[in-house]
C-alpha cells in the first residue's frame, strides 16, 4: 500500500489554521478559513487532508456521536470539557494519564495502554449567564 504523506500546500494550510486555534472547530469552519488562502479547496479536499493528519498522528478528531467531529492542532492525550449549553469544547489543563492508567492496570486483570475521558457541564461563560 502506498501512501501520499507528503505535506502538501492544502495540507500545511489546513495543519496552520488548526494549531493556531484553541477551539476546537469543525471540518466546516477550517474549510472557511482554508478557503482564504486557497479560494479553490473544496470541503470534500478538507475532510480528506483531515483524516490523512490524523493519521500521521499530527492532529486529533473529536468525535462526540450524534454531533460533528471537532478537530484538534494538539496531537498529544489532554482532556476535554464539553459545554452542554454552548458546545464550545475547552482544554483541561490536568494531566492524570499516568495514574489513571497505573490505578486500572494496579486493580483489574487488564493491562491498559490508553483511556479516554471527557467531561460535560457549564463552562464559565453559560455560568455567568445564568
Ligand atoms: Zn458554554
Ligand atoms: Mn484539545
């Protein structure tokens, strides 16, 4: 199987406006961006380039089910807070990767590699419009 890796102008440009952004943004709003520096990207071009960085391990996709996936410029394992009222997906800045893996590998039969945690509720800006 050969695959294209190469980092191509689409693929820089797309790489760029997802690391710098904190907020997590869908396929859709990348593709507005992108699309100011390349006017003739198509959506389709952006979702494919997407899933290609994922799997170099340069980027992460998000996926919350039901809803878009949310893509993000930070490869590395950190959690995420969801807000229930707005959407918006923050980073949560507590590394417990280490442990928790440690505690389930310490107490349980299974030996883990990897966990996945996200948390849900009201992020401070839906708090101070309450
Ligand atoms: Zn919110
Ligand atoms: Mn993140």
């Amino acid at each position: 199987m050969t695959k294209n890796t190469r980092m191509t102008k689409q693929r820089k440009a797309i790489l760029r406006v997802l690391k710098n952004t904190e907020s997590h943004p869908t396929a859709d709003w990348i593709y507005e961006q992108v699309k100011k520096e390349i006017p003739n990207i198509s959506l389709g071009t952006v979702y494919r380039n997407l899933n290609v960085l994922s799997e170099l391990g340069k980027i992460q996709i998000l996926d919350y089910g039901s809803t878009y996936s949310r893509y993000d410029g930070n490869p590395k394992n950190h959690y995420h807070f969801r807000c229930e009222k707005c959407g918006r997906v923050y980073d949560i800045h507590i590394d417990l990767f280490d442990d928790i893996n440690k505690i389930v590998n310490e107490k349980t039969a299974f030996q883990v590699n990897e966990h996945r945690l996200e948390f849900t509720g009201l992020c401070p800006i839906c708090q101070n419009e309450n």
